[in-house]
C-alpha cells in the first residue's frame, strides 16, 4: 500500500510539472527530428574553382559529386579565402597547381581524390599531367583534433558558463537574496550589470585556462594571434553569462534548469559548424551565437585570420549579449515586490 501510495503521489507531481513532462516527452522527439533532417540523406556540398582547364572538366568532377565551378585566378583566390569553395585547380601546359582549404580534411580528401580522377580521364588526354598541391588552411592529414578543436573551446566553455550562471542565479531567486536586494533602491540593470562583472572576473581566468591548455599543451593547431582567442573566448562567456541569467529567469528550480540544456545548448552544436548541413537548414544556423563563435575561432586558429576578418562575427556576439543583458533587465521587474 505504501509502495502504491508513493508511486501514485509520483505520477500526480509529474502530471502537473508541465515543463517535466515536456523535456521527458516533447524534448526527445524534438532532437530526434533535428537530428534526422540533419543527418538522413545528407551528402557535403563540396565546391571546387576550375581554372584554365578543358572543357568537360566539370562533368568529369560530377560524376565523383563534386561541384566544378569556372573562376578566374583572382577571383578563385578570393572565393577559397572566403570559403565558398574547397579547392582550386590551375592547368597550364604539363603541370596543374591545386591549392587546398585543409581546414575541413573531409571535403578536401573528396576534394583531392575527384581532382584526381578528372586529371587522368580521357577529358585531358594527358594521364601523367603532374600536380603541386598546395594547403593554403590547415595541412595534409589534419587531426580530427584539430579540426574540430576550435569548436569545442568555444562549445565548452559556453556550456559550463551557462549552466554555472544560470543555477547562480537561480539560486539567489530561491534564497530571498534577489528580492532583498530588489527591496532597495538598487537598479534593475545595476543588479544585472553587477552579475555580469562578478562573474566576468571568473570566466576571463576560465577562458585564459582553457585557451591556453588547448593551444600549449594539447597542441591544436593555432595559426593566428593568441590574444584573439582570448578575446572571442571571452565573448564567448560573456553571451554564455547573460543566456544563462535569461534562462534562469525562467526556471523555478535547478531541475528546471538543467531542462534548458536540451533545448538551448545541445541544438546550438549541430549548427555550429560540425556538420554538413541541407542548404535548407544552414540558414537557422545564423540564430546560433554557437555559430559565429565557432567561426571566429576557426578563422583564427586554422586559417591565421585577424581582427577584421572576425569583426563581424565578434560584432554579433557583442550585440547578441547586449540584448540578453536588456531583457534580463526587463524581466527582473516582475520579482520587484514594492
């Protein structure tokens, strides 16, 4: 009887914690569908500039599903720095130069091998034409490491800033310190701005941490300037900081908290730049602060890129954090009790 007692009292919590049973049984099917449209049927877009080579070289470069894209030299350049392609090939007399994004060692290996087929196939009538290939990013057999390296210094180190910030938070709501505090006439955005820099002084010795244990003693690749990982990591804290403030707002106990885990962080690493995404969906990953994290970071530490390369992306996470700070600040306003 006790047994059937205590279950029955289990069930009835559970029927009328909405937000529970929405993370055991919305949440699931939410991922598994993200996931599928993900994953199911996807196959990487992989581009490459043709240059001075013969016709029919394109269809050659098709048949192994791999995009063949006529440029001139210059604009082929331009088009591998900004990543609208992986590759570049240069035919001219008995020699062909292929220049190589090695920064996603995927595409450039589907890259290199569809080059390769199209060079010996009767198209060129040339079957010992030699290649140079050069890595422009990155280098040939890149570790998965360190290609994916510098998404996970900025996927961990938002993760834990938002989980630590917002439980925090929450936990001043629960203890009566946020609504003693409110009581007096301290203002909505000081309480908030006071977090921000509390907790600022943690993240920045967090950031410095990761980023140079990365960097110096697991070895990832890093090609561009230290001081701005240290800024965009800390970026990257910063907009973690204030979701995780946001998100505390929301929430009327830790469980509830780690509820948002599902929902806010784990769809961010799948547009962050770790997957090959349907044209269709690259476009949500624009919403992500994930997604200009990882870019920044990838920018810098694999392809050497400096400030103004990264400036937009930095920008966005900027005004991204800003406009979590406004909100918090309006939405502080219904625990003011006088």
């Amino acid at each position: 009887m006790r047994v059937r007692a205590l279950a029955f009292r289990i069930l009835n919590q559970l029927r009328h914690d909405r937000r529970t049973l929405a993370l055991m049984l919305v949440a699931p099917v939410f991922l598994l569908t993200l996931v599928y449209f993900i994953l199911a049927d996807t196959v990487p877009v992989v581009n490459v500039a043709v240059i001075n080579a013969p016709a029919g070289f394109e269809d050659r470069l098709e048949e192994q599903n791999v995009r063949g894209l006529r440029y001139s030299e210059s604009e082929a350049r331009r088009a591998l720095e900004q990543g609208e392609v992986i590759a570049t090939i240069s035919i001219s007399g008995g020699k062909s130069t292929i220049e190589v994004d090695g920064s996603n060692p995927t595409k450039a290996k589907v890259a290199l091998a569809a080059l390769e087929q199209a060079k010996m196939s009767a198209v060129l009538s040339r079957p010992d034409l030699k290649s140079e290939v050069n890595y422009v990013y990155g280098q040939e057999d890149l570790p998965s490491f360190d290609n994916f390296g510098a998404t996970l210094i900025g996927f961990i180190i938002f993760f834990f800033v938002f989980l630590v910030s917002g439980i925090s938070f929450l936990q001043e709501r629960t203890s009566g310190t946020l609504e003693k505090l409110l009581s007096t006439p301290v203002r909505r955005w000081e309480i908030v701005v006071g977090y921000v820099l509390g907790f600022g002084l943690f993240t920045i010795l967090q950031s410095f941490l990761i980023s140079w244990y990365c960097v110096y003693v697991l070895k990832v690749m890093m090609i561009g300037s230290f001081a701005l990982i240290l800024l965009i990591t800390l970026l990257t804290a910063m907009i973690a900081l204030t979701l995780g403030i946001l998100a505390s707002t929301l929430a009327n106990n830790e469980f509830q908290m780690i509820q948002f885990i599902p929902l806010i962080i784990v769809p961010q690493v799948f547009f962050s730049g770790l997957f090959d995404l349907p044209a269709g969906m690259q476009v949500v990953g624009y919403a992500m602060p994930l997604y200009y994290i990882a870019d920044a970071l990838t920018a810098v530490m694999i392809k050497g890129s400096g400030f103004a390369v990264i400036a937009g992306d930095l920008g966005i996470i900027l005004a991204c954090s800003v406009l979590f700070i406004i909100l918090n600040t309006l939405l502080l306003k219904k625990y003011r009790r006088i």
